[in-house]
C-alpha cells in the first residue's frame, strides 16, 4: 500500500489533522536529501491556480499524514513458516493447536452435526458472530470466542442460505420457498414472499441491500432499510450456481451453469460484464478486498484467477476433484474447498504457486461451505457432519478500523454504527464498475449525457442508438432496373440477335406500360392508343 | 514450525471500567474504507439538508422598537454591544444587544432622523431633517439636552464622523465638514447635486469621504484639499454607501436599479462586481468588518447578505410582519445582523443562518468543520446545488423574480434581434458591470 493510495482514500477525514513529516525522502545512506520539486502552476486564472496549489498541498499533507498514520498500526499479522524439511502444508489443525498460544487454540472448535448438514455460514462485517445454517433447517447464531450462543433453532424445512444483515441483530435465511428474516432472538420478523426459491445471498453493507439469486435465475435486490424491492433482474440463464459480491464497487458477480460469470448492477437489465470462465457450470465465485482479483471454480476441475479490472485470466489452478466452494482472506488467502478437503493457498492471485500453504481433510464430509472470519486467523468450514473451525495463520486483517467494523463494540457503539451506517446509506444508483464515478466530471455529449440520464447505464443508450438508427429511414430511389434491361445491359451491344430483339421488344412495351401506370397514379390523360394487336387497325 | 496467529487481548481494546472511553482504533488502508466518493458525497448532502434543517436566522427584536419607521442606525466601531437607532418621530434609542434592552429614548429632533453616527469619544451625532445636528452623551442618555447643537441651512440626510479627528461630515443640500469645537462648518465639498443623500467616510484612508447625490452621483471627496476629487454618474440614483474596512479603496453603492455596485475608487469607470436578487430599490448596504461579505436591505421588505466576489445572495431573510427596510447594519463581530424597518423595528439576524453562538464541545466543531470541508468539496453536485441554493421566499418577491426574468429575457432577445438585423459591430454588447455608468468627471 502506498502512501499515495492511503491519501487518496482517506480523503477529507485527516487532512485538518494532518501531522507535519519531513516529506523530503532521504537516501540509503541519509547523506543526499532531494526536496520536492517545485510545481510550475502554467494557469492564467489567478484563482484557478492558487485553488490548484491549496489543493494540491493539501494532498501532499494528506500523504504525509497517512504515511505517519502507519506507525498506528499495532498488530502484527500471524504468519506460519516451515523448518528444514518441513512443508507448511503438512501441518495439521492438532499439531498447529499445540503450537499456538491458548486463546487461538480455543477458537479452532469442531462441532458435530450429523443430522443437519451439510452446513452454510456467514460472520458478521465484524467477525465477531457466526452463523450456522444447515440443510435440513437447523439454525444457529452464536459468538464462537466467549462461547455465547445468540440463538438456535430448527425451522423444520430446507435451509440453502445464510446471511448477516448489517450487524448481528438481524439475518436472512433462505428456505425452503422464501426468504425469511430473523432477528437476534430467533423471532421471524420478516417474510420476503417476492424471493422465491433463493439459493444464494448477498449482503451490501454500505447500501443496506439484500440480494439474492434462486433457481429461476432472477437477480433480486431488496433494501433492508426501507423494505422495498429496488429491482429485480432476469439473469435468463437458468439457475445461477455462485454468487459473490465484490467488496470495492458492490457489483455481484454470479456464475451460471454455461461456464459464464456475469456482472451485475441494480441500474442496469443487463448484465454489466459477461465472462467465460469455465467450460461447465461454474461452482463458485470469490472476489479479493481490494476488488481487482476474482477466483472462479468450474465443474470442469479449473480453479482460475481473474483481474476484474481487465476481464483477463491470470493464471489457472486445478482441483482433482471440482472445487465446491471458495473464500477469499482479508489478506488474500485463497480457500479452496473440493470434496472432503479443504486446501488454502497464499499469494495465489498474483503469482502463480507450486503448493498450497495449508491443506486439512474431513474424512468422509464433503465441504460445503468455507468462510474466513474478519480480522482474526480462522477459517470456517461447513461441511456434511458439522461445522469445523481451522487456524490459518495470517489470513487476517491485523489492524481494525473501529469506525468501520470493530470486534470490540460495545452495545452502544453498535447502536451508534447502526445509525451512523443508515444515514450514511449509498444509494442503489451509485452501484458502477468505477464506484468513484461520483463527483467527476461526464466527458459525454450534453444529449447522450441527458440519454443516459434517463437509461442510466451505456449498455442500453447503446442499444437505443442503434435502434435509432435502425429507425431512420433509408434514402430509397426506386431502382430504374428491370431483368430485361438488365439483360440488354450485359449482352454486348454490337451483335443483335433475336433474342436480342425480343427482348428489347418487351421492354419498350414494359417501360410504356409503367409509364402509363405512373399517369395514371397522377390523373394525366393515359396514351392508350395501344390497345392490342387486334384492335389496333381500327384506330387512326 | 515458526508460528503466530492474531491474538489480541481483549484487555488492549475493552475500557476497564464502564466510566471510561473505549478506545478507537484506526487503519487508514483504503480497502478497509470502501466507496470513499460515494460515502463522502452522502455524508455531505447529509450536511447540506441539516444546515437547512437549522436554519433559524431570526434571532429577536430589539425591545419594543420605534413607534415610527427606523431610518437610521449607528453602531459604535469601538463597542460590540451598543447601538443607537433614529427614528421617524424624531426619536433616538440606545439599545444594549446582549439583553436586546432600551438603554435610552430621546426625542432628539423635529421630524425625521436621517443620520447617526458614533464620535471618537463614543458620544452620539445625530440630524435630522430640523436643519440641526445634536451631540448626545451616551453615558448619561437621559438628560435629553444635547451636549451640542449644529445648525445648519437646510435638513440634514446623513452624517458620519471622521475615524481619528473631532471632524464629521454632513450630507444636506451640501456636503460639509464640521469640527466638532466650532458651529460653523469648516469646508464645503459640494459639486453640482440639489441634494445629497448620504456622505460616509472612507475608514482606513481617513480623509476621503464619499457622497451619493440625487442627481444620480457618486462624489469622492478629499478633507485634505477640502474639495471634491471625482464624479461618478449612475443611470440611476445611488441611496447608500459602505466602504470595504479592508480594502480602502473599495465601496458598496447601494443603487435605485434594484441593483449594489462594487466599486473601486481609483479606476470609477467600471464597478468590480454588480450584487443582483432584489426586486425593488436597495435602500443601504453595510459591509462585514471582515470584509468578506455585504448585507444589503431593499424596499422588497427583504434583506440579503452577499459574498464580495459573488453576484448573488447567499442568503434572503424576511418575515411577514417586516416592511421596507431602510437600514442594515452588521455588528461588529459580524456574526450577527441589525434591520431598521419601516414598521418600527429593529430585528437581530444571524449572519449565518444555521450557526449557533452557544459554546460547542471539541467533537461538535470537529464534526461541523469536517461538514463544512465535505460541503465545500461536493458543492458542485446538483442535487447539493439545489439544496443550499433553495430559499423560499414570499410569493410577492417569486412572482416579481419571475416577472423580472421575463424583462430581462425579452430585452435581450430585442437587442439580439437589432443586432441581427443591423451592420456588423454597430450595435455592440454592453458590459454587465458597466452599462449602469453614465460617465465619470474628475475635478481639475
């Protein structure tokens, strides 16, 4: 991360805060100091230009800052590394347990349940709750470091899905028909009868929306602020087989059963970006933090790495068996999840690795679901006989944010991000690829600019282009072309045969007779002098 | 095996005890912070509706106010609290802001008081349309016998006192100049008006005063030469001045055409920005002593508060009971707003309308100055455009506005059509900012 990026992330929040640093880089060996080079401002605009400095300075005081901000961070990231000949994926979860420290080992539980499974699971944004939903309807909320269980109860139908909303306090279950919500007490607070056979969720934090995607392949989005469905969109590729939101721009990306990934926004019927990933269904979809990386996993045993900022593979893995389930970490750890065995690879995205870093089996239990858990060194497993919880050393985010998701809230600071996130909330029409599309400048044309206005995405002011064009009639002259001219065209003109002449004989007659027609269509006087070969002689 | 996992001590994160503060951790990695623009832009049209929300401009009224129009009113540039008002009765009151409480009442003149203004010693000059300018003691107001009494020939429009001499100069049929020792004035700097409105001197470059005069002049006068130095005409009449207190060279007019000018003394023959939004004549503007700003009052029964390089008001405020305003004064530590109305009146405005005076706490003004930054960054957007433009304003100033527009439109489309129809370049564009001015005389 650079400084740069630090300064243009936090923006606004620190830069009257802005602690001064010697923004003069120093060499290796400290003895040649280079100032910053001083910017020649070429803006007649005396205003502009002052403008242009002040901000500027700003963003040099902002960098500083962010830059200072680094020394903040007081956690360490875990790591795990192997000795001589040890490989670190040959470690297992006992020997790892034995090896850390005791409240880690307290974390990585294993809970058996055979008759409910196979499991899905989610955290909260803080990771500090988990949610348990199996198969066969059994659902469980519960803090898994001080052992506190919120709620747990069976809804007595098939459950396929499991989602937080924006704090623990609430969650969707998709069941057997709908989607219902419950709140932290196990209450059924809501029905969403609209959802219909939901197979996969979606929550967007920042914008209070819930997606979902069922067996009948509608993209469904519904505020959970407001309650009201912002739209629904037919994906018209059957049921869709993944799901994953990506955390940088909050478009889901969902994968489909041709071996397509599609892109998805609520502002637009189409889908934004339509990839070919696999040649088979694809079983899942995950997206890095920073939003610049996809993971796919296809029926066809390929485990690919994309950059969504190109749509361009990057390199591909394989599974002996296809993957059924993949995660990524904070820190971009990659969990895969195929048949019984789970293997997590790190620093997977960028380059390309030989083996994976840890790998563990639960015999007999397919893998069914895998989560990493915010801000803390577990990865959670759901699979056919139970839920398991395995230490993977270093896919957590050391340092928290306490303003944006914080393991430690208490009641009242969870009360206080709840109403600070509600009127924060983004609009659904701030969802693009680019989500920093907002407060710049439209390069359009005014008129295209008030089309997509009203069309919102250019994918469909495109269509309406060309539809306009379409409409637009063509300049047709009626062609002065007949076969028989045609023909007497063609035919070289110094040899005159019959042929030739007959057919010469019958155009003359035919250009008479169009002739006649067309003075007619006007009301002139029609020659009908012609009146056959038979009445002829009496004419005249 | 060389291992560490995260494992944070609650003990690091937790308050020990419920009395304490929980502590904040930050991590200022921008993939933690996600949708920057987006939240920053809500966050700011958030700011914008709630300063919207806390509007309240009105403060209160000064004690009961006048029986009769206030025309007048002067405000101590020494004092942050004391301020006097002249009425049309003939009466001066003394008003204390901080309780808004009469201090005083005289009955100072016959007729109508056109001009007050505050000597070096914070005594009290006040003329009125008797022909007579009356020195009052501010200390002992009751007494209701002038420490001293100027007459002069005609009635007297206004009066303003010198900032660092016994000198004040008065604006009747003439501009004079009194000391304040002597009856008999010490100089003349007329030029040309029947009648002069309004004489104000120039508070950083102390010896020029300038007068406004009915016939549609702007006179810059010298006290060192003891006579007039420039002519400015007008297309139509000016009613008030107010020079810049930071840059001395720069005055207000306040001008019939609905219109105030901003002038530059030294170079007359263009005005450096014109303030429109009024709909009938400006009758005084007064400037912020920050320089920053202009609050200018108008026969429309509203006042509007201007940024010095903006042509357009930032703020309108109005009331239904308040009528034509004929004075508009900041105070001092321009946070607030005096009007003078012709209801008898005196109102107490914020100058900003959504600000409150009460102490805040360290978080508070964090917040509103990280609401203020994020609404200067996104003041662009449309939507936050149109919120912090938005003014309701009564349906006579709309329908007026509208109207103007209309004017406005259809002069221009004339004058386009005769510059179609005429010789290329005989019918040139006229200058904003300059079309108002009829001509400029300097005094050999």
């Amino acid at each position: 991360m650079s400084a740069l990026e630090v300064a243009s992330g936090l923006g606004l929040e620190n830069e009257d805060r802005a602690i001064e640093v010697a923004s003069a880089p120093t060499s290796a060996n400290g003895s040649v100091k280079s100032r910053p080079k001083k910017k020649n401002y070429k803006i007649k605009d005396g205003r502009l230009r002052q403008s242009m400095k002040r901000s500027d300075e700003k963003f040099r005081r902002a960098r500083a800052a962010a830059k200072s901000s680094e020394l903040l961070l007081q956690e360490e990231a875990g790591y795990l590394e192997a000795e001589g000949m040890e490989k670190t994926y040959k470690f297992n979860q006992e020997e790892l347990k034995q090896s850390v420290d005791i409240t880690t080992a307290s974390k990585a539980f294993d809970l058996k349940l055979p008759d409910f499974g196979p499991y899905e699971l989610d955290y909260t944004t803080n990771g500090r709750k988990i949610l348990l939903g199996g198969r066969k309807g059994h659902i469980a909320s519960f803090d898994f470091r001080e052992g506190v269980l919120d709620v747990e109860f069976n809804v007595n139908e098939t459950v396929r899905d499991v989602k937080y909303l924006h704090n623990d306090q609430f969650f969707a279950v998709s069941q057997k028909k709908y989607v219902f919500i419950y709140d932290k007490t196990g209450a059924e607070v809501h029905c969403l009868k609209k959802h219909i056979e939901v197979t996969h969720m979606e929550f967007l934090r920042y914008h209070f929306l819930l997606a979902t995607v069922g067996n009948a392949g509608w993209l469904k989005y519904q505020d959970t602020s407001t309650g009201e469905q912002v739209c629904e969109l037919r994906t018209k590729l059957g049921p869709s087989t993944a799901m994953a939101q990506n955390p940088y721009n909050a478009i889901i990306h969902l994968g489909h059963s041709n071996g397509t990934v599609s892109l998805w926004s609520p502002n637009s019927t189409t889908p934004l970006v339509s990839m070919l990933c696999h040649k088979g269904p694809v079983n899942a979809v995950a997206i890095d933090r920073g939003g610049n990386y996809m993971t796919s996993a296809g029926a066809d045993g390929q485990l690919k790495i994309w950059d969504v900022r190109m749509y361009k593979e990057v390199h591909a893995y394989y599974t002996p068996t296809p993957a059924t389930t993949l995660t990524l970490s904070d820190r971009g750890l990659l969990g895969v999840g195929w048949g019984p065995h789970v293997s997590v690879w790190k620093d997977a995205l960028k380059v390309k690795q030989k083996s994976p870093y840890m790998t563990h089996l639960s015999p007999g239990s397919a893998v069914s679901d895998l989560r990493f858990c915010p801000f803390d060194d577990i990865l959670a497993m759901g699979h056919d006989n139970g839920v398991s919880s395995l230490i993977v050393p270093g896919s957590g985010e050391a340092n928290f944010d306490a303003l944006e998701a914080n393991p430690y809230e208490t009641v009242k600071q969870r009360r206080e991000t709840e109403v600070q996130g509600l009127l924060n909330k983004l609009q659904p029409e701030m969802i693009a690829l680019d989500p920093n599309f907002i407060g710049g400048i439209d390069a359009r044309a005014p008129d295209e600019r008030k089309q997509a206005l009203r069309l919102v995405t250019t994918s469909e002011t495109d269509k309406i282009k060309e539809e306009n064009t379409k409409l637009q009639p063509k300049a047709k002259t009626r062609g002065k072309n007949s076969a028989l001219r045609r023909y007497l065209r063609k035919k070289a003109n110094n040899v005159i045969d019959e042929r030739r002449l007959r057919v010469q004989e019958s155009w003359e007659k035919e250009k008479t007779m169009r002739q006649n027609y067309r003075k007619q269509q006007r009301g002139l006087p029609v020659d009908d002098t012609e009146v056959g070969p038979a009445l002829s002689r009496f004419g005249k | 095996m060389i291992i560490k996992t995260l494992s944070r001590s609650s003990d690091t994160y937790l308050p020990a005890r419920s009395t304490e503060i929980s502590r904040v951790s930050r991590n200022l990695d921008p993939s933690l912070h996600p949708f920057e623009r987006a939240r920053e832009y809500t966050r700011a049209l958030n700011a914008t509706k709630l300063e919207s929300v806390f509007a309240a401009p009105f403060v209160g009224q000064l004690g009961n106010g006048h029986t009769d129009g206030v025309y007048s009113l002067a405000k101590d540039f020494g004092k942050i609290n004391s301020v006097a008002s002249g009425s049309g009765d003939g009466t001066v009151k003394f008003w204390d802001l901080t309780s808004r409480d009469q201090h005083a009442s005289i009955s100072a003149h016959k007729g109508i008081v056109k001009g007050l203004t505050v000597t070096l010693e914070g005594n009290l000059l006040s003329c009125g349309m008797d022909s007579t300018v009356k020195l009052w003691d501010v200390s002992a107001p009751d007494s209701s016998v002038p420490l001293k009494t100027f007459l002069g020939s005609s009635g007297f429009t206004g009066v303003d006192h010198h900032r660092s001499r016994p000198t004040f100069a008065t604006s009747s049929s003439k501009v004079e100049v009194w000391d304040l020792n002597r009856s008999k004035p010490i100089s003349d700097l007329s030029w040309g008006a029947d009648n002069v409105n309004t004489v104000k001197f120039n508070q950083s470059e102390q010896s020029i005063l300038a007068s406004t005069g009915s016939d549609r002049s702007i006179v810059i006068h010298d006290t060192r030469s003891s006579s007039p130095v420039q002519k400015l005409v007008t297309s139509m009449r000016s009613n008030a001045i107010s020079w810049n207190p930071m840059e001395a060279f720069v005055f207000a007019a306040a001008n019939e055409d609905f219109n105030t000018y901003l002038y530059d003394m030294r170079k007359l023959t263009r005005s450096l920005n014109v303030y429109k939004n009024h709909v009938a004549a400006v009758m005084d503007v007064d400037f912020s002593p920050t320089g920053q700003e202009l609050v200018t009052g108008s026969y429309d029964k509203t006042l509007r508060i201007f940024r010095v390089r903006d042509g357009h008001s930032r703020d309108v405020y109005h009331t239904k009971r308040m009528q034509r305003l004929f004075c508009v004064k900041f105070t001092m530590d321009a946070k607030y707003i005096l009007s003078g109305s012709d209801e008898g009146n005196i109102r107490v405005w914020r100058s900003e309308a959504s600000s409150r005076s009460g102490a805040q706490s360290a978080r508070q003004r964090t917040k509103l100055e990280y609401d203020a930054a994020l609404k200067e960054r996104y003041k662009n957007m449309p939507e936050i455009r149109r919120i912090s433009r938005h003014r309701h304003v009564p349906s006579h100033i709309k329908t007026a506005t509208d109207i103007m527009k209309i004017e406005i439109a259809s002069r221009e489309r004339k004058e386009e059509n005769v510059r179609r129809r005429s010789k290329k370049g005989s019918v040139p564009y006229s200058k904003e900012r300059e079309k108002h001015i009829l001509g400029v005389a300097l005094k050999e």
